[in-house]
C-alpha cells in the first residue's frame, strides 16, 4: 500500500477547509481568563484565553471591538466568547474569531452602566450646579412617556388630582426595546420646541427589568436631557431602580408618581403658600405705613420748627415795618391835617354856594313837571278815559263791546256803556 504524501500547502488548505468549514467550529462559544491582551493601532484586538490546563488565541476584528471595550476587559478577565475557529495558512496558527463577548458572571450591562457613570461623573454631568429649579406652581406640564399603562394613567391622575389648574401635554414616545432611546431623545427636543411654553418636563415609564429600563441609560437620552431649556423631573420604574437618567435630570423621583407629586403643589400647600404670601404682604404694608407716619411725624415736626422760626421772623419784620409806617403816617397826618382844616373852609363855602344855586334850578323843574303833568286836569274834576289800557281820544276809538275805565284823582272807576248811547 502507498502511503499519501501531502504537500505543506495542500495539507494547510485541506486543514483549513475542515476548521472553518465545519459546523463543529462555527458558532461556538468558550469560556476562559483574558491573556497577552494587545489592542492594535487598527483597531482589532488580540488576546489569549486560557484556563488551569489549555490556552486559546483569539482575535477581534475592529467591526466587533467597540463592546469589548465598553466592558473594560482587563487581563484576568473571565469571559464568554462567541464566535468561530479559522487556521492561517502562512503561519500555521488556529485562532478563535470572536463577535460578540460577555463577561462571566456579571451582567455586560451592569459593568457598561458603571463604565458610563464614571465617565459621565469625571465630565461634571452630575454637578448640583447644572441642576435647574423645578417650578412650584407650573402652568404648564410635559411628560415624556408610553401613550398607554399605568404610568401615563397614575401621572395624569396625580398632577390633576394635586393642581387641577394646570395643564398637561403628553409627548407619546417609546419606552423599551430597538429604537427607545432615539424616540425619548426625539421626544425631549420636541417638549423643547413645543409652541406652548412648558415650565417642567416628566420623563419616565413604569417598573420593569434591568435590560426594559436599559433605555434611560442611553447617550442620546443623557444628551437629550442635558442640553434641555426645561427643567426635567426623571420618574422610571420603581423605587429600587436608578437609572442615569436619574443622575442627570433636575431631579430624580423614586416612580412617576412621585414624579407628578414633585411637579405639583398640593391644594393644602398651596393655601398655605397663600396664607403665608398674605401675612408677608400684610407684615411689609405695615411696616411701610409705619415707616410713612414715622417720615410723617418727622416732616411735621421739621416743618413746624421751620414755620415756627419763620412766623418769627415774620412778626420782628411785621413789627418793625409797622412801628415805621406809624411813624410815617402819622407825620403825614399832621401834615394833611394842617392843609384839610384850610381846605375844608374853603370847600364849605363852595358847597354851600353850589347847594343854594341848586335848590333854586330844582325848583324850576318841579314847577314845570307839575304844568305838564296829565294829571293836573284831574285835580280840577276832570277824569281820563282808557278802554284796555288805551286812552280814550275819541268817541270813534271806544268799542261799545268792552269796559271802560275811568281815571280820576284819588282812584279808578269802571264804567259800562247803555245801548242806544253814543
């Protein structure tokens, strides 16, 4: 019998088409510590997996290497990876391609999370100084959530229950699985652009697994909140759960619950608030009147002071001005007195010479008024006729159908015609 002789290249490409052709080595997955770790410049990743007795090499091309490095793989790591065994033919190595990698024993996105938040904490995400005041009596709310469940519904009811006056926009988003945490990204930017001013923001949802909260870990949405004008009260899952998302919003309640409760002021609060507010304004409007009348009082005490020295004054100057005039006037008086006796001589003998001349004109009129009086004839026996206050010239004036009147000199006299007279 012959015996087969293979070639080295023929052997290595029969070799090689076994490995990676059967279904033995493909989609395998192998556990062990991480050894001789090399990150090269390219980007892919080199290392060893060994135990107590066998040792792997294995690789990671650059495609895959971004979750590995994200878990902070170390050397002496204990790891999961999953992938396919290939031989290279100008060295003769066997190495186990991996795509995907998990650490053993600990979630990826448990070690992920505390990656991220140390990140974020050395950057400053976290400092109280970035953290905006949540307002105490919003007009209007915004919530970031699922459309439906528990979560919306308890949120709703909370906030209208404490502050029926508010109002509330709900901004429906994704809250788990592929595309999460783009559309509560989205979600916040378009509370952010909203054509109603909001005075606070809600995002949350209800309680679920570590992997169904996984979202509001996510960049985008840590992005999302930080950049956001709006202050963001962070209500996911229950109690236990925290999220970065907690870390990063304005403030973090335990559930969405608590989230409304935070976002509102209870009725009692709010009377309170009211109360207090009145007494305050109470306290300063006193203390102003008081202030007023202590100014007062003092404006009146200057003022009276002042006027007080001014009447002074006023009298010296009266006083003197007065002492002077009598002075002057009665210097003026013996000088009128002596020039008025003189004169009223003089003017009593004019008036007397005057009033005699004008007693004698008077008299000359009073005798002429007394011959043209009309009323001279009556106190001969003559009378005046009037019929309607028009006096009788002639017997065709008189109207045979009215009184006639007759004037004489102690009184009048109606008179009534006869008939037939004329």
């Amino acid at each position: 019998m012959t015996e087969m002789i293979f070639k080295i290249s023929d052997f290595a490409d029969i070799l090689k088409d076994y490995v990676e052709e059967s279904n033995a080595f493909k989609n395998v997955n192998i556990k062990g510590e991480v050894a001789n770790l090399t990150l090269n410049k390219s980007g892919h990743i080199y290392f060893s997996l060994k135990d107590s007795q066998a040792k792997v090499d294995c690789a990671i091309w650059k495609t895959n290497a971004q979750k590995f490095i994200d878990l902070n793989i170390k050397e002496g790591t204990e790891i999961i990876g999953k992938g396919s065994l290939s031989y290279y033919k100008p060295t003769g190595k066997l190495t186990f391609t991996i795509y995907d990698v998990r650490v053993d024993g600990v979630g990826e996105l448990s070690i992920l999370y505390d990656k991220r938040f140390k990140e974020l904490k050395e950057q400053g995400w976290f400092l109280d100084e970035f953290k905006k005041p949540i307002p105490k009596f919003p007009n209007n709310i915004g919530i970031v959530t699922a459309a439906t469940g528990d979560a919306v519904r308890d949120l709703i009811t909370t906030i209208k229950r404490r502050y029926p006056p508010v109002n509330i926009f709900l901004f429906p988003s994704l809250v788990q699985g592929e595309g999460a945490a783009k559309d509560i990204a989205k979600k916040i930017k378009q509370a952010n652009n909203f054509e109603v001013k909001l005075d606070t923001l809600i995002v949350g949802r209800g309680g679920g697994s570590y992997e169904d909260l996984w979202s509001f870990n996510e960049l985008e949405v840590l992005q999302a909140i930080r950049e956001s004008d709006i202050p963001i009260i962070s209500g996911v899952g229950h109690e236990p759960d925290i999220t970065l998302t907690d870390y990063v919003s304005d403030f973090r309640a335990s559930t969405p619950t608590a989230a409304g409760e935070k976002a509102t002021p209870d009725k009692e609060s709010v009377i309170h608030a009211l109360a207090n507010k009145t007494n305050e304004f109470a306290k300063v409007l006193t203390n102003k009147i008081e202030k007023i009348n202590y100014e007062i009082e003092n404006v009146d005490s200057k003022l009276k002071s002042v006027l007080k020295n001014k009447y002074l004054n006023l009298k010296t100057n009266f006083e003197n001005i007065s002492n002077n005039l009598n002075s002057i006037i009665n210097n003026k008086i013996k000088f009128i007195n002596n020039d008025f006796e003189n004169d009223i001589k003089t003017w009593k003998q004019i008036l007397q010479h005057r009033l005699e001349k004008d007693k004698n004109q008077l008299k000359m009129f009073e005798e002429k008024i007394e011959l043209q009086s009309p009323f001279l004839p009556l106190e001969k026996g003559y009378a005046i006729l009037k019929q309607e206050k028009e006096i009788i010239r002639s017997v065709n004036n008189i109207d045979a159908n009215k009184n006639i009147t007759a004037i004489l000199k102690d009184g009048e006299v109606n008179l009534k015609l006869e008939k037939g007279s004329e």
